[in-house]
C-alpha cells in the first residue's frame, strides 16, 4: 500500500487534528472539573446538602430545654410633696435607693414530633445528598458528550478537508484538460460543482463545531485554544435480560433511591402527622428568682430599708390532645392527606420501577442497533479500502485516471466519516446505560463485554 493509503487508515483512527502538536489537549477530566467549578445549579446544590448536615448534626437541640436570664434594677428620687408609705408626706428630697432583681429559668416541652425528629432530618440529608449527586451526573454526561462531540467533529473536519484537497486537484486536472480540449464543459461543470460541494462541508462542520465551542466553553469556562484526546475505543457490549440487570442495579441507581427516599420522607410526615396528634403534650418549666433592695437617703442620713427575697418555682403540665379523633377536624384531615400522600409516593416509586425497566431496555436496543450499524460500516469501510487499494495499482499501472483515484480516495474517506459517527453515536449510548445503572463507562464495558463471555 503507498503512503497515502496509510495515511488513511491513521486519519480514521480517533486521532488528534495535524496541528494539535503546537496546541495544549484539554482531557475530558479536567473540562467535568472546570464545569464543576462553574456550574451554579451544581453549587445550589452543594449548600442545599451543606445546610441538610449542619440541620442533621443538631438533631440533639431538639431536646435541649430553653433557657433564659432575667435581670434588672431599679432606683428612683421622691420630691418634697410626695406620699411615701410608712413616712408620710416628706419635705425634702428622698433617694429611693437601689433595687435589684434576677433569675433563670428553664422549659421543655415535649410531643410527638419530636420522636420522629431525628429521622426526618436524616431523610432531609438523604435527598439533598441525591439532588447534589444528581445534578453532578447531569453535568459529568453533558460534559462529556459535548467533548465527544468535540472531538468528533475535528476527525470530521479533517476527513472533510482531505475531500476538499481531492475535489480541488480533481477540479485543476478537469480543467486543464478542459482548456487543452481533453474534456467537455460537462465535465468541468460537475468537477466545479463536486468542489463546491466540499468546501460547504467544510464549512458547515466548521461552523457545526464553533457552535459546540461556544456551549463547551460557556458551561466550563474554559478560555484558552485547546484539542481533545482521542476518542474511546468503542466496546462491543453483550447483555443478559434487561429483567436480570433491572434486579442488580436497580437499588443502586439515582432514579430508584430518589424515589424511595420520597417514600420514606412521606411515610415519615404520617407518622410525624399521627403523634403530633395523638401523643399527649408534656411541659414543664423550674425557675429561680432573686430580687433585693438597698437603702434609702432621707434628710442628710440612710436608713436601711434593704430586703432580700428568693424564689424556686416549677410546673408541669400535661396536655392530652382530642381534636383529631373526631372526623372531618383540621388534624384528622392532616392525618388522612399524610397518609393517602405516602401512598401516592408508593405508587411512584412502583411506576419508578416500570419506568427504569423500560429505559434499560431501550438502551440494551440502542446499543444493539449502533453495534449493527457499527459492523456494517466497517465492512463498508473495508471494501472502500481495498477499492482504493486496488484503484492504486491501476493507477500505478496507467489502467486509471487521477480523477477515479481520487473518486476511489472520497469513496474511502465518506465511509470512515459514516463510521466515525456511529461509534460516536455507540460511545453516547453506552454512556447513557451506565448512567442509568450509576456505574462508570468503563465497568460497563467491563462487565458486559461480548469477549469477556468468549475467555469464561
């Protein structure tokens, strides 16, 4: 094979663009982290979790009692012309002396929420953890899609280019020819029309990837020039019953653990309804007082009039609350909606399940018919190879012209485009399965590897 077959085959291999040496390779870990930095939906998220665990780690307040201070003083001056008891009218000024006072009490009340307290706060935590994990998987396979997408569009624009290069030298030898009087105006007419047409793929695969710049940097932030890595091997994938993989993932995926948490957090708010309601109410309250008085001024002398008082109280009441045995009362109601509302969420979860089966059978049927498609371009691409290969020696040979070389070399180069974006469009959807069982793509491949039954 000459030098330009092989520079064929390497053109199709999930390279780099030519020019990539001198422009720094952005990896597709570093763009998810730029875009995690970015991301405010991803850092809402963050602070809804971060206030869920600083709500769990206070669980124990909720028995805490509430605690208070008092404390306040008092003086006061009585004028000539005042009543003051056990004096009588006085005819100069009294300083009144100073008076004091303070205590501190202490109260709890406790019902029947606060038995359930501890688990709903922990439900709380749960589902902020599975939005914060959510949202983060939503921005790992945007991301990522949109780098695959990158990076198949520079394969593409390479192989485009390549085209142009054929249609432009096919077009220069047309038209030599057609000026020599080798070639008719036909001819030359579809030589210039066939390199129109390649340079408007080029431009539209051009301006199709500087669409896809413009969204990759606006969700990353990323600023600079930059080139992908290559492309991930595509992986042919063999799957037992989507019923069987439904049974060892299903627990473990985000869609299901969502569900279940509402099923909890529902069951939870009855059982918050129902002892709210039903459990009696105990409140008790100790408290301790001190209040004291100094002395008092009176006509250039003091006279103690000081007092000293202490005080310990404390109550404690029960309270048995009635209101929501009786039918149609605003807590019995409560009690109802909370109820019928946990087995609504029961109802979702189980719609959850038949859902999640769906969606895995029609990633197993995607991937199938991607992994078809796959096989069959291949082996279009393999018999534009050896056409090409072949149109070579003829041409070597003096048997074909420049014109069908390069018709031979576009054929090659339009298959291996085709088959560039089929393994993209396997690579997506294999993503998009491990997505949906919440494992990375490489344990995916790992674990349902056509070749991997084949070495058992």
């Amino acid at each position: 094979m000459k030098k330009i077959g092989s520079f064929l085959i390497i053109a199709a291999a999930f390279l780099l663009p030519l020019h990539a040496d001198d422009i720094q390779t952005l990896t597709l870990d570093e763009a998810v982290s730029s875009a995690e930095d970015m991301s405010i939906p991803l850092q809402q998220a963050a602070l809804t979790l971060q206030m869920a665990l600083r709500n769990q780690d206070a669980v124990m307040t909720t028995f805490m009692p509430d605690l208070a201070i008092t404390a306040g003083a008092s003086t006061g001056v009585s004028f000539p012309g005042t009543s003051v008891t056990e004096i009588g009218k006085i005819d100069s000024p009294m300083f009144g002396g100073l008076s004091v006072n303070a205590g501190v009490s202490a109260s709890f009340t406790f019902n029947g929420t606060m038995i359930t307290d501890a688990k709903t706060r922990e439900l709380a935590k749960q589902s902020a953890s599975l939005q914060y994990q959510t949202t983060w998987t939503s921005l790992k396979s945007a991301i990522t899609e949109a780098y695959w997408n990158l990076a198949a569009a520079d394969i593409s624009i390479s192989n485009a280019k390549l085209l142009l290069e054929d249609a432009q030298s096919s077009y220069d030898s047309v038209s030599e020819m057609y000026e020599n009087g080798l070639a008719d105006e036909l001819t030359l007419r579809q030589t210039e029309l066939a390199l129109k047409q390649a340079e408007l793929q080029v431009r539209t695969l051009e301006d199709s990837k500087t669409l896809l710049m413009s969204a990759f940097r606006n969700t990353t932030g990323i600023d600079f020039d930059f080139t992908t890595s290559e492309l991930p091997e595509p992986v042919i994938l063999s799957f037992p019953a989507p019923e069987d993989i439904v049974r060892e993932y299903a627990e473990g995926s985000l869609e299901i653990q969502s569900a279940r948490n509402q099923l909890d957090s529902a069951k939870n708010a009855a059982d918050t309804a129902r002892m709210g309601s039903y459990f009696p109410i105990l409140t008790a309250q100790v408290g301790y007082n001190y209040a004291g008085s100094g002395y008092q001024y009176y006509k250039n002398s003091w006279t103690d009039y000081s007092n000293m008082t202490n005080a310990i109280t404390g109550s404690v009441n029960v309270t048995i609350p009635l209101s929501a045995i009786l039918p149609g009362s605003e807590e019995n109601m409560a009690i109802k909606d909370a109820e019928d509302s946990a087995k609504l969420s029961a109802l979702s979860l189980q719609d959850a399940r038949n859902t999640y089966l769906e969606d895995v059978k029609q990633c197993i049927i995607t991937i199938g018919q991607n992994q078809s498609n796959m096989t069959l371009q291949q082996e279009a691409v393999d018999s534009a190879q050896r056409s090409y290969e072949l149109s070579e020696d003829a041409f070597d040979a003096g048997m074909m012209t420049a014109t069908d070389l390069a018709s031979a070399r576009n054929k090659l180069l339009s298959e291996q485009m085709s088959l560039t974006s089929i393994k993209l469009d396997h690579l997506i959807s294999c993503y998009g399965l491990a997505d949906k069982l919440n494992i990375e793509l490489t344990e995916l491949q790992t674990a349902f590897a056509a070749d991997r039954e084949n070495n058992q």
